[in-house]
C-alpha cells in the first residue's frame, strides 16, 4: 500500500474524532504485516486526562484483535503533528522501528519519520 493510501484512511479515522473540547481532530491508520488496516481516532473525555489519542486507540485496538506486527502507520492532523511523549513510548514498545507518515490530510505531502528518531534514549 502506498504511503497516500495509508494517509487517506487516517483521514476517514479523524473524521470520527470526539474532540469536543479542544476541537483538534487526529487520526491514524495501522497498516498490519498482514495488510489489515486499524484505524483509530482521538477521544476527549469531560474528565480531561481520560482522553485518549489517535494513535494509541489505533495500537490498543489492532492488539486486541491479535494483531502484533505491523508495517507503517500514518498519523494526520490539522498541523501534520508529531505523537506526544505517551505515544511515542507506546509506538516504541509496540511495533516495529516502522515507517511513521505525518500528513496534515490535504495536500499531498508528507512527513516519514521512524520512531528511533523521535523517541531517541527510550525507556525499556
Ligand atoms: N492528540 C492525539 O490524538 N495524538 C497526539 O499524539 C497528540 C494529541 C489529541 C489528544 C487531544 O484529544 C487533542 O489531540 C489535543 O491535545
């Protein structure tokens, strides 16, 4: 699958987004080794720090239905945003030194870049 391709799944994830209170959608898409597609979208919650984000849905979701190998993932938002500090470790434990496509999901263009270059010096 091409990286567009990924992209533009991330984007149908961020259509689904609760974002209620900071009104900033995410989305991202997992692509497995098996070529299954795992989408997840950020949750806001009343209690704030029960909100969870795109990516980790999208992770926590594909291993629960037993998938564990993955080949990419595309992460998209309004500022082509990086994964905050808890997903990067998530990212780190959980699949592969990947390729991570950052898109803003309108242009055509994208960032690729791996999780040993954001998350250098990881714990565990
Ligand atoms: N968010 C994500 O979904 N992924 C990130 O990596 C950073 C932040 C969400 C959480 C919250 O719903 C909103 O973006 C604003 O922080």
């Amino acid at each position: 699958m091409e990286p567009l391709d990924l992209i533009k799944q991330a984007v149908k994830a961020q259509s689904h987004a609760h974002a209620q209170y900071s009104n900033f959608t995410v989305g991202c898409a997992l692509l497995s080794e098996n070529n299954d597609i795992v989408l997840g979208c950020n949750i806001e919650s009343a209690a704030y720090p029960s909100t969870m984000c795109a990516e980790r849905v999208a992770i926590y979701a594909a291993l629960s239905k037993g998938i564990t190998k993955f080949k990419a993932i595309a992460i998209v938002s309004s500022i082509s945003g990086k994964p905050c500090g808890p997903c990067r470790q998530i990212i780190h434990e959980y699949l592969a030194d990947i390729p991570i496509y950052i898109s803003d999901g309108k242009s055509n263009d994208y960032e690729t870049h791996h999780i040993s270059d954001l998350l250098p010096h990881p714990f565990g």
